[in-house]
C-alpha cells in the first residue's frame, strides 16, 4: 500500500514544527542571565560585583578646636608691666597698689577666664596651680641655694624664696594659658534654618576688667545679659 501524499506532507509539517519549537526554546535571546551569578573562569566562586553599596561617609565634625590663652597672657601682663616698672623707679607710692594689682590678676585672672569660657572645672585646676606652684618653686630654690656672704641669713632666704617663686608664678602663667586654655567649640551651622536663632535666647557674656586708677588697682568682672 503507498502511502498518500497527504499524509507525507502533514507528517514533513509536523516535523519541522517540532524542529523550529525546539530551536526556539534554546534560544539564546530566551536564556535569562540577569539573575546569574557570574563566576571566575577557574570556577572557584562568585566574582564580587563593582556595583555594590558603598560604604557610608564618615559623619562630618561638629566641633573644632579653639584656643584662647591670649586673653589670659593680656591679663597676667597686665598685673605685671605696672608693677616691674614701679619697682623699677623705685616708687614706693606706686609699688604697693601695682603689687596688689599683680597678685590679684596673676592668683584670679586665669580663673575668670576660663569661667567665662564655661570651663568652671579648669578655672579650679588653674587656680590650684597658680596658688601651689610659686610655693613649690620657691621651697626648691631655698632648699637648692647656696650661702650667701655679703648678706644676712633672713634676707638670703627671703631672696632665693622669692626667686624660686617668680619662677613657679612664669611657668604657671604658661603652662595655664599653653595648656589649659584649649577647648572644643561647634561649628556655625550652614543651614540658614540651623542657623536662625532661636525665639526666647538671650547672649551672655563675661569679660575680666583690669586697672589703675588714682592710686588704686581694679579687678573685676564685666558682663552683658
């Protein structure tokens, strides 16, 4: 029996339907490679991807350092010019108010300062070394001195004393506005609503007032509310 002519064209059709099906499922405009993972050519394991998250940035400074032992080396100059050139035209009228002035600007004029940087735990540790280190120079100098020939005991006493303090009272003088006179102040803001100030503030300030007037000396405090 031979077979029909349709029945050879319908099984060709057939055939080359599954062909073109087959081929087209392999395709590789069909193959989805988006979601693979790429690896090296050795086959050890994934490539990291250059795409990724970057690392955050370090949050920017909101503090920056200031220094304000100037104001402090003005006062302590302040209490001493007066009082060195006193005692060095032996004006006795004007040494006892220069000294009284040097003393109180050297033992408070550190202090006030730094108070009126709101720094009241500094102001003590100035204090307590303005007050404690002329004292130690001094016993080291009494103690580390020599006889003295052509004056009397008391007065080489007193003279090495008061040497070893000038000493203590410089090297506290800068060790205070060197060292201590250091702090950490914010950054003015950027943004202009930052930066507005705020409803119901007020500005407070302390300044340290130094003087000789008629005779006198003045040491004091002056503050705007």
């Amino acid at each position: 029996m031979k077979p029909s002519f349709g029945a050879i064209a319908l099984l060709s059709s057939s055939l080359l339907t599954l062909t073109e099906w087959a081929r087209a499922d392999v395709s590789p405009a069909t193959i989805d490679t988006g979601s693979a993972t790429p690896y090296t050519s050795g086959g050890h394991g994934p490539v990291a991807s250059s795409d990724g998250p970057k690392p955050p940035e370090p949050p920017a400074p909101t503090t920056q350092a200031h220094w304000y032992g100037w104001q402090i080396f003005l006062i302590d100059a302040a209490g001493a010019v007066p009082f060195a050139v006193a005692a060095a035209a032996k004006s006795s009228s004007a040494e006892v108010p220069t000294g009284v002035l040097w003393i109180n600007a050297y033992l408070f004029g550190g202090p006030i300062v730094h108070i009126a940087h709101h720094r009241p735990g500094v102001a003590g540790l100035s204090f307590a070394l303005r007050l404690g280190l002329p004292i130690l120079g001094g016993m080291v100098a009494l103690g580390a001195g020599g006889s003295s020939s052509g004056d009397s005991l008391a007065d080489a006493v007193f003279s090495r004393f008061g040497q070893g303090m000038l000493v203590g009272q410089a090297a506290a003088a800068l060790i205070d506005a060197g060292i201590f006179a250091h702090e950490e102040t914010p950054i003015a803001a950027t943004d202009p609503a930052a930066a507005r100030p705020r409803e119901h503030t007020r500005a407070f300030s302390v300044m340290p007032v130094v003087g000789v007037a008629k005779g006198r000396s003045v040491l004091g405090l002056r503050g705007t509310f």
